[in-house]
C-alpha cells in the first residue's frame, strides 16, 4: 500500500470515527428530550441523525467503488456525496444557528456542571425552565434571577436554555467536522 493509499485509509478511518461518534451524540439528544413538548430542536436533532445514518451505506458505496476505480461510476457517486454532505452541514448549522445552546447546556446538564454563565448571559434557567432545579436539587440558583444583584428579588427567568433560539451563534461546530471529512475521497 503506497503512502497516499494509506494517508486517504487515516482519514477515511477518522470520518468514520467523526460520522459514529455524531450519530450516537444526535441519538442521546433525542432520546433525553423526546418526551419534552418545549424541544423544538428536537425536529433539526432527528434530520441531523437521518442524514448521519444515511451516510454510513453512502461511504461504503464509495470506498468500493475507489477499489473498483471505475471512473464513470465514482463521478455520480462523488456529486451524491457532495450533495449530501451539503445536506447534512446545513441541516447542523440550522441546528446550531437556531438552538446554539442545545449541545453545550445539554452536555454541561447531563455532567451535572454549572450552566450558571449561560444562565446570566442569556437570561434563563436550568434546560426547560426552574422546575428543573426544583426537581434536581431542590431550590433554584442565583443565576436564574432576574437581577443577580439584589439578593432580595426572587423574580427568576422561566424560559429554559435549551428552549433558548434568540442568542447569537457561532457559525463553527465541532459537528460540521464530520462534514468536512466526508469529502476527503473528493480529493483523496
């Protein structure tokens, strides 16, 4: 196996590795939040993990046809799997512009960390609301009030951050780097 062939089997390898790991993390978001009729992202979550599992055969398909090295066929199979790839980075980046704090409150909530900076930032509470805190320890933090600065006011926020889709986003995930190495057998 020469040195390209080997480069181009790592990086398919990592796609793989990128592809799986998101399927699974898609797959737990929508698992926890099924139920809860405030996740809206919810609907972005499940056609992320669609076009996730949809690519698993789509991968397969092309690194066949690089052994086969017939070159009309990996024509139309490289716009198919650029096509999708576009799919499915901008099915993520309407996630993440839409609901940019789903992922890092969900991640922070489920490790039982402190979503305190999110809370005060963006003028929430807990994921669906304070009921949440109620539920989970009993009394709700200071970083759900309203005015973190007078210790007297117990006027706290009631939207819940994962409910959050008013806040500005950055446009990089860490999802869309399972896009980029989708198209690594455009050039590899």
């Amino acid at each position: 196996m020469g040195l390209a062939e080997d480069g181009a089997g790592r990086l398919g390898a990592v796609r793989d590795i990128c592809n799986i790991t998101d399927i699974v993390h898609h797959a737990q978001i929508i698992y926890c939040y099924w139920d809860y009729t405030g996740a809206e992202f919810i609907k972005f979550e499940v056609a992320v993990l669609i076009t996730n599992i949809g690519m698993i055969p789509i991968l397969i398909i092309g690194t066949l046809l690089v052994f086969k090295q017939n070159i009309k066929q990996l024509r139309s199979y490289l716009t198919i799997l650029f096509l999708l790839s576009w799919l499915q980075m901008l099915l993520i980046i309407a996630l993440t512009q839409r609901f940019p704090l789903t992922h890092i409150v969900h991640s922070k909530w489920m490790d039982q960390k402190s979503i305190a900076k999110y809370e005060s930032q963006y003028n929430c509470c807990g994921r669906f609301g304070p009921d949440d805190y109620i539920l989970r320890t009993g009394r709700v933090p200071n970083s759900c009030l309203v005015d973190t600065t007078n210790s007297e006011s117990r006027e706290i926020h009631t939207t819940g951050c994962l409910a959050k889709d008013d806040v500005d986003a950055d446009i990089i995930s860490y999802e869309l780097i399972t896009s980029l190495f989708q198209n690594d057998q455009l050039y590899g």
